[in-house]
C-alpha cells in the first residue's frame, strides 16, 4: 500500500482501524508532503510515522514551487484547472505528482534515513548506507525486508516542478590561491549520465588553502563523473586582479558513496 499524503484532519492520533497503519498489508509506504499543522497554516496531510517506510521529501511541510503567487500558478503549464486546484492544496497534491514521476526515474527520489529533515541537512546522513536507500514512490517495496526499525524516516528534496527527482552529491574544494577575497564559487559537474546545471558552493570570504563542502541536488543522475566546471566570482572591479583555483574537488555520490 501507498499512502500519498494521508489526509491529517480527523485522522491523526486516532486508533490503528480508522487510518492508514503499517498493519494494514505486508509493506506500507507513505509519501508526506503537506504535514505542517492545519491550524494556522492549512496543512491537510499526516505528519506521523505510519508505514514501514515514511517519506518526507523537502521536510514534509511546504513543497518548493508550491510558494509561487496565486496568478502564475492559476495560470499554469497544465491548465486553468489543474493550476486552481494546485493553488488552493498544492503541497498537499504533490505526492501523486511525485508518484507519477517516480514510476518512469527508477533510480530516482533516493531517501536518506535520518531523525530530522535539519540532520538530514548535515552530512551525519550521507552517503546512503551499505543496504542502500529505498526509492520513494512505485518503487519503495524493493526495500520490503531491508528495515529493522518499527518506523523508518526518510528525507530527501525535489526540484520545484517535473521533472521532479533530484540526485544528491556532496562536493568538497580546497581553494588555492595567494590571498583571500570575497565573492562566490560555483561548480557545474559533468558526467557520463549528463550535466548539471552551475550549483553554488560557498559564498562570502575565500581562503585559499581552506576547504569548502556543500551538497548538490543535481536534476540529472550524472552517473561516472568525467569534468568538474568551476567558476568564481568577486562581484567587484578589483585592480590586483586576484586569482583563484581550486587545488582539489572531490565528488561524493549519494547513491553509492
């Protein structure tokens, strides 16, 4: 069984018979998109841990490109209709939206288990363990039997429309360099899968010498990587025209670590 964000009002913390549960077949597994709290801000789905596996992509609450202004999204790629219906609950619908996506990217919407979406932001849950991370949506029961605990959490983030799977890296880079400036860095990566797009890495004061992590949700599995493309930027005219390197990058996949 697949819940797609079980419906919160009059359900939550109710008995086991008149709700989805874990016991109701062999695997459940349960998408969570709109679990902020109804009273004040409308959330309709469950924040509780139900099934044998839970996931909370972007935390569960509120869905990226769901935030956009009434008139865009009524206004929408899918129509007047769809694009009403998306205003009024569109955290909330973006679980079977997910779901559709997930049956054709197999090896997409990777969940990391983790006690928190904040943890899941640290890297105390990168890369996925030994076993694997299940893959949210049509294809979260390859998972069946894998997990030991009662409940298992897991977190992950989406792009804000379709195609909505991303592919996490983590990439560390230390800066040479003679003197330290202010500006920004930003690493495209290249792969035998594809490319990504230029993803910001550190912005503020560079030290050459000091090395710089951060995570990319890249929207493309990129599979072997064959190039890293980094870019830096001062924002200002500066006359001693500094210089900036990067001595080493290291890519970090997800998926296999």
């Amino acid at each position: 069984l697949s819940g797609l964000d079980p419906a919160q009002p009059y359900f939550q913390d109710t008995p086991i018979e008149v709700r989805l549960d874990k016991s109701d077949a062999e695997f459940v597994d349960v998408i969570h998109t709109d679990s902020a709290p109804t009273i004040p801000y409308l959330g309709f789905g469950m924040s509780t841990a139900i099934g044998h596996l839970d996931f909370y992509p972007n935390g569960g609450k509120q869905m990226p490109g769901c935030g956009k202004n009434p008139i865009s999204q009524i206004v929408d790629l899918d129509g007047i209709w769809e694009g009403t219906r998306d205003f009024v609950a569109c955290n909330h619908l973006r679980s079977y939206k997910y779901y559709s996506d997930s049956i054709i990217y197999p090896d997409g919407f990777l969940g990391y288990s983790c006690a928190s979406y904040d943890v899941f932001e640290t890297e105390r849950c990168f890369p996925c363990p030994r076993e694997g991370c299940p893959n949210m949506g049509h294809f979260a029961d390859k998972f069946k039997g894998k997990t030991k605990n009662d409940f298992v959490k897991l977190y992950l983030n989406t792009g804000e429309a379709r195609d909505f799977p991303l592919w996490r890296y983590k990439v560390s880079m230390a800066l040479s360099g003679k003197h330290k400036v202010k500006g920004y860095v930003n690493v495209a990566l290249y792969g035998s899968g594809g490319n990504t797009r230029q993803h910001q890495i550190v912005k503020g004061t560079l030290q050459p010498e000091n090395t710089y992590t951060s995570f990319i949700d890249a929207e493309v599995n990129i599979g072997t990587v064959t190039k890293v493309k980094f870019l830096w930027n001062n924002n200002v005219l500066n006359p001693t025209f500094p210089k900036l390197g990067a001595a080493t990058i290291t890519v970090q996949s997800g998926e296999n670590g």
